[in-house]
C-alpha cells in the first residue's frame, strides 16, 4: 500500500496496523513465519468477491485488511480533508448504535475496526478473537454500510482538526513535509492541506459523498490472515464487502512532475536544533531496478548504523543524532527521501557531509562487500517482518495492493539474492545524484543561505 501509510520500507512494504488490537492480539506468538513460507491463496467468496487467504490456526486471533483505491487527491479542493474525516466518521457510530454504544460493543468483544485515508486510497482494517468472529464481522458491517454520520462526533472531529491547524505552524515535521511537496510538486494534489475553511465546509453531505466515491467491489482488495478457513472467510467477506455496488474505478489526478531541485529551502523555527529532509527523484515499485534499490539505499542510508550516512555523518563526525534514507512511493510519485535531525550549529556540515557521502557513491559506487552485506540482512531481517500474524496481515496485503502475485512473498528473498554489484551500481548512478536532491531545514540554523531557485541537477 503506498500512501495510507506514510512510509514505505525498502522491499518489505510493511503496513501499520489501523486502530489498536485487543489485548490479546498483542500477546501473539510465533505462527505461519517460524515456517518460512507464508501459505498465501486466492480465495473467491460465495458472492464472487476475491481476497488473499493466510489461514493459520495457531493464534486465535483474526486480522483482515482491506484496501480501495481512490484517496484525499481525488476530492475537491475546497473539501480538502474531507476522505480522512469520513475515514475517522466510519466508526463514530453506525446502524442503531451511536458512537459510544459502537465504542463500548468494540470494547465487549476485544476487538478493534478502524479506518484510514491516505493520498491515494482508504483502508479498513478488523482484528477480533477467533470466538468472537461473527459478532466481529457484524460490527465491521455495520461500520462500512450504515455509518451514522452524527453530528456530534463529527463535530468533535472538526474542532480536533481546527485545534491541529491552529499549532501545526509550530510543528517542524509539518512545516518541513509542507515545504518539501511543494518544492517538488506545487500544482499537485500532493501539495495541498487542509485549511480552516475546508474543515467548516465538511458537512455530513460531503461524508456520504466521499463514501459512495470510496467504497464499491471494482478496486476493492482484502488480505485475511489466521484461525480461519476458506469457507468461514468466504462467508466473512461476503457479510461485510457483499452490499458493496460494482462501482467503477475513480478518476485519476495527474502525473506529479518533479520540479526541478532547491539546493537548499530554510524556514525559520525557533528552537535549539534543526530538522532536515532531503528528497530527489525516485522509481515506482514495478520498475525493474525497485529490488537493487532496496539494496542501494541499505547502504547509502536505509541500513541503520551500517549505512554510510550513519556511520560518517553520525558515528565519525557526531553532526546528528541520527540520519537515513528510504524509497517513498505514491500512486503518482516516486521519490529517494532521507531526514536528519542536528544542534543549529552543526546543520551546515551536516548537509554538506550528507552531500559528499552521496557524491562519493554516485561517482565510486558501491563494493561488493556492501552489497553483500546489504543482501545479507535484506534477506535474513525479513523473518522478523513476518513473526507475527499481524505482521503477515501487513506484509501480504500491501504486496497485493502493490500488484505483487500472491507468491510474492515467498520469492522475495530471492529476488534479493540476484541482485548483483552491477545493478546495484546501475541504481546509484541512476538515482543518487546528490545535485538532484532538494534539502528543506526547519529551525535556526546558523551559517546557511537558502537558495533563491531551483538547480538543473549535473548529467
């Protein structure tokens, strides 16, 4: 899944659970992983819905995903917000139970159903207890197909979202994501925000609107995984997702284009140290070079204290408290982000230390030790992506809406092991150019000039 949730991991695309799981699920043990291979099938439902199957008996416990197409980059401007309020509005109530008789039935049956809305898509996610499976499912229909859209929860949510405005002007991570996007994509959808008078114009006409836009069977995609057969899951969907109309696929916005790189973007902040976000043009998740990226970026920064930013920005100079690097994908974007965070008086060296450490790989590339060492802990890490059942729900299910085949998960690993040092090289040269990154700091930094224009990044 690239944009309900805000990062990507290099190759694992691991999904953050939406909502708080029962007690007991957190107390999961090892299950389907301890195996190696996850037995991922494609099951179609009694009423000709599809989904992807894990069924593992060793936990008690049910996770389901589910994903649509079509998120806050499709709304209409003036509803900015409109999607995640909807999203938050689902469980707020729903049939005959009013939000806190829905909250207090979640809490009876140890269960958790929540939604999210991302750039791109909206996704539902249901965790319950094996013996509370079909009292679960019903609450999950009931959140999906009778969301009440009160008016008071709403308007709790509207002034949560006002009050967050209000301070956000204070919040470096806002401020800097804020000027990054629009650095990189200003006319996109991706630029924009809520705003004060979009959230006063969302009314529960506008909810209904955005659900009836969301939710239909046409690019619906349900991952399940645990203490589930084919045919209890088959009745499951169809209880919950059957009432869906077919619906068409939603309206597309266009391509971001990248514009061309701002060597250097300041925006004033007044505390002791600094935040840094760096981004430069990336590749979609199809592309043939995704996988050596995922072997590149471990070594230019995505491999915590073995990446090379950590151990010459971090370990060797002590310039900041910690810095690294990751693939970020959306629908319609693809970039090579990468943050750190410094005293104001180191920020300068910071970056410029960053941009050698790039300009050194881009024109040295990387060694064979690198790469095998990248390959190493990209393949032996992985088992601990997968040692849960919740972690399974995340992995399989984001492979699925990435448009992996449902055995992906067990040919990942080697896919990772043919990377070679020739396509690991081919990558940096294709995409770590440090003359094609824009660097946004947050802060006081001493000693740096922002740059009044954009750069054409060195061939």
């Amino acid at each position: 899944m690239r944009s309900v949730f805000a990062a990507l991991a290099a190759l694992a695309f691991v999904v953050t659970p939406l909502g708080a799981p029962p007690a007991q699920a957190q107390r999961q043990t090892e299950s389907a992983s301890a195996r190696h291979t996850i037995p991922v099938r494609e099951i179609t439902s009694p009423g000709g819905i599809s989904a992807w199957l894990v069924s593992d008996a060793t936990v008690p416990i049910i996770i389901m995903r589910a994903y649509w197409r079509g998120g806050s980059a499709i709304e209409p401007e003036n509803l900015t917000g409109a999607t995640g309020v909807m999203a938050d509005m689902m469980t707020e109530g729903a049939g005959p139970l009013d939000a806190n008789a829905y909250k207090e039935r979640l809490q009876e049956l140890n269960m958790g159903v929540s939604f999210a809305s991302g750039w791109d898509g909206v996704a539902m996610s249901l965790t319950t207890l094996s013996e509370n499976r079909d009292a679960a499912v019903e609450m999950a229909r009931l959140a999906l197909n009778e969301p009440r859209f009160d008016a008071e929860p709403l308007a709790r949510i509207k002034r949560q979202m006002l009050v967050g405005i209000r301070t956000r002007d204070t919040n470096p991570n806002y401020i800097a994501n804020l000027a990054l996007d629009r650095a990189l994509y200003p006319d996109h959808p991706y630029a924009r925000r809520t705003s004060r008078e979009g959230v006063e114009a969302i009314n529960r006409a506008a909810l209904q609107q955005r659900r009836a836009a969301a939710f239909n069977r046409t690019t619906l995609q349900i991952t399940i995984v645990g203490d589930i057969d084919e045919a209890a899951a088959g009745r499951a969907i169809d209880t919950i997702f059957g009432a869906l109309p077919q619906g068409a696929a939603p309206p597309e916005p266009p391509q971001a284009q990248l514009s061309a790189p701002t060597p250097l973007i300041v925006r004033e902040l007044p505390q002791p140290q600094s935040l840094v976000l760096f981004a430069g043009p990336g590749i979609q998740d199809e592309d043939p070079d995704w996988i050596p990226l995922a072997v590149a970026n471990y070594i230019l920064g995505g491999g915590g204290f073995s990446s090379r930013l950590m151990a010459e920005v971090r370990e060797a100079r002590g310039l900041v408290y910690g810095i690294g690097t990751s693939p970020s994908v959306r629908d319609y974007s693809a970039v090579i982000r990468g943050s750190a965070q410094t005293e104001n008086g180191d920020v300068r060296e910071a970056i410029e230390l960053t941009r050698a450490e790039m300009a050194q790989l881009y024109t040295e590339g990387a060694t064979q030790a690198e790469v095998n060492d990248a390959i190493t802990y990209l393949t032996g890490s992985f088992a601990l992506d997968l040692d849960s059942n919740a972690k399974i729900a995340s992995v399989v299910h984001s492979y699925q809406a990435a448009g992996r085949d449902v055995d992906y998960i067990n040919r990942r690993n080697d896919l990772i092991r043919a990377v070679t040092r020739d396509d690991v090289n081919r990558v940096i040269r294709r995409l770590f150019n440090p003359q094609s990154f824009t660097f946004v700091v947050v802060g006081q930094p001493e000693g740096l000039e922002p740059s009044a224009a954009p750069i054409t990044p060195a061939q």
